[in-house]
C-alpha cells in the first residue's frame, strides 16, 4: 500500500487529494493529512482522507509527503518535521520558488525532493502541471508522484533548473488569461451583450482553441492564418493588436513573473 500524506489541506492539497481517491489508485493508496483549520477535517473524510493531528504524525505514516503550503509557511513547517525526515521520505514541493537545495538545508542533505508547479485547473481535474526529479530520488517514485498529477490533468517533466521559468507557462497563465478574457467580455457588454451570453461563447472559445493547439497538428501560424480571411474582420482585429504590442507585453509579463519567482526564491 502507498503511503501518501498532505501537510496543509487547502484548495491545491484538497484537489490533489481528490483526484488520488477518486482514481484507480485509491485501492492501493492510503491518504493522510494535517491543516490547522478545523473545519478542513469534514471535508478530508467525505473523500476518505484521515486527518493526521499534526505534521509530525503525517510524515511518521507516509512515504510521500506533500507540502500542501504557502512559500512563507516552509520554515515552519520543515522545522516541525525536519527530525522525521529520513532517506526513505519523499517531499514534494507544490510552492513557487521552494528549491530542494533549501529544503534539503532544512531538513537532511540527502533528501528525497520533488518540484512541482500545478495550477488552479486542477481543482476541476484539468490541471498542468510541471514536475521536476531532483536526486537522490528514484525514477520509480518519481513516476508514483507523476502518476498523481496525472489524475488531475496533464503532466510534464522539466529539469530543476527551469521550474521558475515555468511558472508563466502554466502556473500564472490563468490569471492572464482571465484579465484576457475580462476585456472581451467587457467589451461585449459596452456592446449592449450581457456577461451571460459573451462569457460561455468565448470561453467555448478557448476550450475550442486550445484543443486545436494540441489535436489539430497545425502550427499556430497556421491557426491564426485559418482564421484570418484577406481583408477580413479577424485581420482588422489583429492589426490592432500587433500595433499594441501584445506579443511583447505577454513576453514583459513573463520575464517579470520569472523574475519575482528568483527574488522569491529560497
């Protein structure tokens, strides 16, 4: 049986817990997990999660231990459980701009550390998420906390040294594209068009582009040339947005995500 326990029962631990005991592998997975607030524990139990009295008590019954927590809670957290560590524990980290350098300082220098950067997607099962190995660990726990993510959406592998540069790809691209998607719809509604028709047609949008972007075996020159008739309406719209810059603007957007992830980093 798989030991696999969460300090920290918030939106992010909760879905991942989620998507274990619903999935194939909540008959051969035990879940434990820790969160201060009270009123987290009804919920772990509506999905079979057995609420652990403290960290300590998580990291003593499993092997994988995710740190389900924000970035300013880690010294915390690590210094409760930092004598429990041992070579066999596998710590997977889920907060932008956690190394396992850093955890490893506070807790055991072997230890056994995974970087992941999921995001909020994955509370509806439609996640990203981007996972780095850092050794000692093995490949075959590597793929146990893979297999994981993979439940709750779609998964990559990236090195350790690119797991900040990631965080614009997938990590704080849904708030791009929500402030994206806001300006459509506000537009609509200047337009006379309420929210309740423009949000789900241009959401439907999206859902219908991205499956393009991956299924279709175009490139995205060839997406938008598709779209794009000479003289056309779409192309009077991308006029506008190339003289906006836009290309540039989600590049300044992304180097500056990039660049707090380092000044944030530990």
């Amino acid at each position: 049986m798989t030991t696999v326990g969460f300090i920290g029962a918030g939106n992010m631990g909760y879905a991942i817990m989620k998507g274990i005991r619903t999935s194939a592998m909540a008959e051969t997975t035990s879940v434990f997990a820790f969160d201060p607030a009270a009123d987290k524990a009804d919920r772990l139990a509506e999905i079979g999660v057995t609420a652990c009295a403290d960290g300590r008590e998580v990291l003593a019954k499993c092997k994988y231990v995710f740190l389900a927590v924000k970035p300013q809670m880690f010294d915390t957290v690590l210094d409760e459980i930092a004598a429990g560590v041992t070579k066999d524990t596998v710590l997977v980290s889920i907060a932008a701009g956690i190394t396992a350098e850093y955890i490893r300082s506070k807790t055991i220098p072997d230890a056994k550390v995974i970087l992941v950067m999921p995001n909020t997607p994955l509370l509806l099962g439609v996640g990203a998420s981007a996972l780095a190995k850092c050794e000692p660990t093995t490949q075959e726990e590597f793929d146990t906390v893979r297999g994981i993510f993979d439940e709750c959406g779609v998964t990559a592998t990236l090195p350790e040294d690119k797991m900040k540069e990631i965080i614009a790809i997938n990590g704080s691209s849904p708030a791009f594209i929500y402030l994206y998607a806001k300006a459509f719809v506000d537009y609509a509604s200047k337009e006379g068009i309420s929210p309740e028709t423009s949000l789900p047609l241009f959401a439907q949008s999206l859902i219908g582009s991205a499956k393009m972007l991956t299924d279709s075996g175009y490139s995205i020159d060839e997406l938008i040339k598709m779209v794009s008739s000479p003289g056309g309406t779409t192309l009077a719209g991308l006029d506008e947005l190339y003289k906006g810059n836009l290309e540039q603007t989600v590049d300044a957007a992304c180097t500056a995500c990039t660049r707090r992830a380092y000044e944030l980093s530990k």
